[in-house]
C-alpha cells in the first residue's frame, strides 16, 4: 500500500486518479482549494482518504499541506502535481499579472511542492514525482503559448530532478495528455482581457474553430 497527493483532485484528470488509486486501495492525499470539493472522497474511504485545503500558488501553506499528509498516512509516497489551467492568448497579448498567474500555478507551485516531499522521499530512499504535462508541451497552437511555455518548463526541470534523484531511489515521470473531457480549455482556462483584432482569425475569433 502506498500514499498517494494529487493536487487538483476536485474535477477532472486529478479527480479520475484519485478515484482510482482508492478503489485499487492505496490511501490518497486529495488536495483542493477548498477541502470541501474533496470531503466526500475522504468520507467514502475514511481509513485510506484525507481531503486538504492546498492553494499551490500559496508556497507558505505547502509544508502545512505536507505535514498533513504525514499526519494521516506517515509519508508521501507518490506526488502528483496535477493542479493547473490553461490560459489562452496570442503572445502579443499576454497580460503580465495573468502570466504570472499561470507560471505560479503550472510551474512553481508544482517546483515548491516538490522540494516540500522530497526530503521525507530521500529519508525513505523510495518515492516517485509525477508531473502532470501536456501534449502542449510538444505540439504548439496558436493563442497556447504561455500555457505551453510553462508546460516545457515543468518537463525540463523534470528531466534533470530524475537524473538527481534516481541514484537516491526515487522515480520522476512525466504525463503528457491530449484533449480529455475536463474543464481545461472552459472553467479552468482562463483568456486574455486584451485582444488585438489581427489575431481574430488564427484564434478563432471570427466565427472558426477557436484553439
């Protein structure tokens, strides 16, 4: 049996997951902005499910968060970093507090979370970080830019923590999905107050298929 957190276990992939690893009967840290639209899991499984508050742009509350998931199960064995959205606009129109939004969330969050595990991994000498990717990364689209950006950035910080850790015993992947039926490109996807009417028509803007 292992301890599995999963950031972003309200909707969607992260919730997919957790809904899983429960049935398959591992224990499941699942974490939401608010703890409330994960109770229920931990309601269903109260032996193997703790449901906790987790903002992961909030790097002051990830140790508390962690220390959490010690308290109920010991230790993490399986990180993922799921939490994120998608945020669409061409380059040129990239607000800055939006980016930086977004970097927070897609890739600091994820980098903060990691060096909060990492220490109770190298102790145990057993431990595997998966960071949730996209297709996005690889394959580029007009109006993705930024989310993409950040998705590369996660995938290459990736790749060098594996060849750190795994001499330690400890296991980094990274998981690269397509287009699921999630809110990613909806209610978790966020655009860009400002548009410049030149990209109309590669970002869909004028009546086709948006990105």
């Amino acid at each position: 049996m292992s301890t599995w957190m999963i950031t972003g276990s309200s909707s969607g992939l992260g919730r997919a997951l957790a809904e899983e690893v429960l049935a398959a009967g591992h224990n499941v840290v699942a974490t939401a902005r608010n703890a409330s639209a994960v109770q229920d899991l931990a309601d269903r499984y109260p032996d193997h499910a703790a449901a906790v508050s987790l903002d992961v742009t909030d790097t002051a509350a990830l140790p508390d968060a962690v220390h959490a998931a010690e308290r109920a199960f010991a230790g993490v064995d399986v990180l993922v970093n799921n939490a994120g959205y998608g945020y669409v606009a061409a380059v040129e129109e990239g607000e800055d507090d939006a980016v930086d939004r977004l970097f927070a969330t897609n890739f600091l969050g994820p980098v903060a979370l990691i060096k909060e595990v990492l220490p109770g991994m190298r102790a145990r000498g057993s431990g595997t970080i998966v960071n949730v990717s996209s297709v996005g990364a690889r394959t580029t689209i007009p109006g993705g830019g930024y989310y993409s950006a950040a998705k590369a950035a996660l995938e290459g910080l990736s790749g060098s923590l594996r060849r750190e850790v795994e001499q330690l015993g400890l296991h980094v992947m990274v998981v690269e999905p397509g287009s699921f039926r999630t809110d990613i490109r909806g209610r978790s996807a966020e655009r860009s107050a400002r548009t410049i009417a030149a990209y109309a028509s590669v970002l869909g803007r004028d009546g086709s298929s948006p990105p």
